[in-house]
C-alpha cells in the first residue's frame, strides 16, 4: 500500500490594511487624494485662483479684523510692524524653535492663549510631509473655534522660488488645501501672491498666453485661509 503524504491545510491570508503607508505622511493616498479634488474642482488651475499683493487681503476679504495673531515660524518676527499697519489694536505673539532670536513662545506647548488667526508663510515646504501635518494640527489646535488658519508655500508652477536647498518638499496648490482640510480646516479662499513692482505685474498679465501655454507661472506663492469650525469634533 503505498502512503500518499498529505499536504497542510493552507493557511488563510490576512488580509492588511496598509493604506497609511500609502504617502509620505503616513495618511492614505486615495483618501488624501478626494480632497485634492476638491480643492481642484474649486480651482481647475494655477490660473483660477487670483492673484493679491498682501496676503493678508485674504483675512479682510473674510471680513475679519483679528484681535489676536500668532506668527509660526516668525523667524526675525518681519511681518509685525505690517500687521500692526493693518490691524494696529491687534496683539500679536510669534513662535520659532529657533532661539537665537527673540520670540514669545519657542514651541506650542508654551502656548497660554488662541488666537483669532494663526499664520504660518513659507514654512512648511521646509518640513518633512510627515512633520508638516503635525504642524497643520498644531496650527489647527492654537487657533479659537470660529478662528483663520493662513498658510502659504512655494508656488510650484514658478520654478525659480524652487531654488533653495533648505526646502524638503513641494506642494501642489492642492496639496496645501487638502492638508488643511485632512486638518479639519473648511478652506475660505486662495490667492497667488506678487510682491514686484506693478509694473511688471502688468506685463506678465499681457503675456498671460505665454504662460499658460508654457504652464509657468509668476506668482511667488500660494496661500490659502482656512477656518477652524466653531463646534468641530477634532
């Protein structure tokens, strides 16, 4: 008789949900990416989102005066004697971890207040994507219910603001708004921002075709305002 070995039953496949491993920041791309889309279906193109000298324009489109602004990522605290212009009975506070310059807080744990506005220009593309959406959070988190969150980054269809090794990522206009919204931040509005002299300007607007045609734009940066909800179950 002659024995036939049996085979071991198979043992059945787990199936893992690795979805998070997915995208850079650890977050599932498919899910990421349906806000990505709505942020496009806002604003099909670079071209759609309209183009200020202040970013701060944003803000009083929104029809708000903040009493309060906290300044991330202050470094030289630059931008307080412009806000103080614009809003001159407005407290405001600055956060850097860098303390070679003197700030009101070095880290968000030191924070004893929310503020009306939370801004945040041209720091996140400094950061890994994993330790931006940490910051977003943080931003969220400091912000009042009913607060603006303002953020800004590198406009990536202007190649030359590329240009500087400190810079760790690049973020697609949508990129910045689905962070946000990944946040659970409602997005207000975007702006592209131009800081040359008008003049040229001008120009740039009547060689618009070109620009298109090339996909180049001349906008220095991307900035979005975001609200925190009043009553959000973060």
């Amino acid at each position: 008789m002659t024995l036939v070995e049996s085979k071991p039953a198979a043992t059945p496949s787990v199936q893992v949900d690795r979805s998070a491993e997915t995208t850079a920041a650890g977050i599932p791309w498919y899910a990421f990416n349906q806000f990505r889309h709505a942020v496009r279906l806002r604003w099909p193109s670079i071209w759609s989102i309209p183009v200020v000298r202040d970013p701060y324009d944003l803000v009083t489109a929104a029809q708000v005066a903040p009493a309060s602004i906290l300044d991330v990522g202050a470094t030289c605290r630059s931008r307080e004697a412009g806000l103080a212009a614009r809003w001159p009975e407005t407290a405001y506070r600055s956060l850097d971890i860098d303390r070679s310059m003197p700030q009101d807080y070095h880290s968000f744990a030191e924070l004893d207040q929310a503020f009306d506005l939370v801004m945040s220009l041209e720091v996140l593309e400094h950061v890994r994507p994993d330790t931006a959406l940490d910051l977003v959070a943080s931003c969220r988190d400091a912000t009042r219910p009913g607060g603006l969150v303002l953020m800004s980054v590198p406009n990536v269809y202007t190649p030359a603001v590329q240009l500087e090794f400190t810079h760790e990522t690049a973020y697609h206009y949508a990129d910045l708004g689905a962070i946000l919204t990944w946040a659970g931040l409602e997005v207000v509005a975007a702006a592209r921002l131009f800081t040359r002299p008008g003049s040229r300007l001008m120009l740039h607007r009547l060689a618009s075709p070109v620009h298109r045609l090339l996909g180049i734009d001349y906008c220095q940066t991307v900035n979005i305002l975001a609200r925190r909800p009043e009553a959000a179950s973060l």
